[in-house]
C-alpha cells in the first residue's frame, strides 16, 4: 500500500477540475495537448507539457527526468530531460491505427511519476 508515497506506484490529480487540485498536482499533471479526430496512420503531433497549469521547477535539485507517451497501455515515445538546459514540454509526431485514449507519464525526481488525464482520439 502506498499511503502518502510519491515514490510507490504512479501519480495522478484527484480531480480533473483545475480549481480542485493541489499545487502539487498542477505542478506535476502532464497535460496533453493532441487534435480529437486523426486519420487512420496518418502522422499528427502530439505535445506534452508538464508545468502548464503551475511552473515547476526545472533546477539542478528539482526538475522533470522524463516524459513517456502511450495510447492505452501501447508505448509510443519517450524524451529524457536534463535540468535548466531542457524544457518539460516536448512535441511527439505519431500515427494511430485504432482508438485508445492517449496518456502521458513523466518523473520528477523529487515528487516520483505522474500522469495525465486521458486525451481520447477518435481515428477515423
């Protein structure tokens, strides 16, 4: 059980209202920003942000390891982050072949993994 560890399991905002969640949850949500309709393997870009709804730091000390993409439980893409000199908001160009909802994972190394809400697509 993984009372009140951020290192045990994965992350995530107890509510999907902005004005709900806590500065360490907006901090640390990797939002995805993705169109709601692509073409079937057709590439489009896909772009994660950690920090959108509340700066985190990107110090020495403090900052996000990692960004991962999936659609569903399928690994797409991931970007290894360095502190200062990179910015957690990364752009990734994929292409589905069927509907699953897009999800994104990223590492803080103070804070543990955190993930986003699902972006559902619909792939026509």
């Amino acid at each position: 059980m993984c009372n009140n560890d951020l290192f045990c399991g994965v992350n995530s905002a107890q509510s999907t209202d902005i004005a709900g969640m806590s500065d360490l949850e907006k901090k640390h949500t990797p939002v995805i920003e993705a169109p709601g309709t692509v073409k079937k393997e057709e590439a489009f870009v896909v772009t994660v942000e950690v920090g959108k709804l509340l700066t985190h730091p990107n110090e020495n000390g403090h900052y996000i390891e990692w960004i991962e993409l999936y659609s569903g439980d399928t690994f797409l893409a991931r970007t290894d982050l360095v502190p200062r000199l990179t910015s957690p908001k990364v752009s990734f160009k994929v292409a589905l072949d069927h509907e699953h909802a897009l999800m994104a994972k990223t590492r803080c190394n103070m804070h543990g993994v955190w993930q986003s809400f699902p972006h559902q697509i619909t792939v026509e």
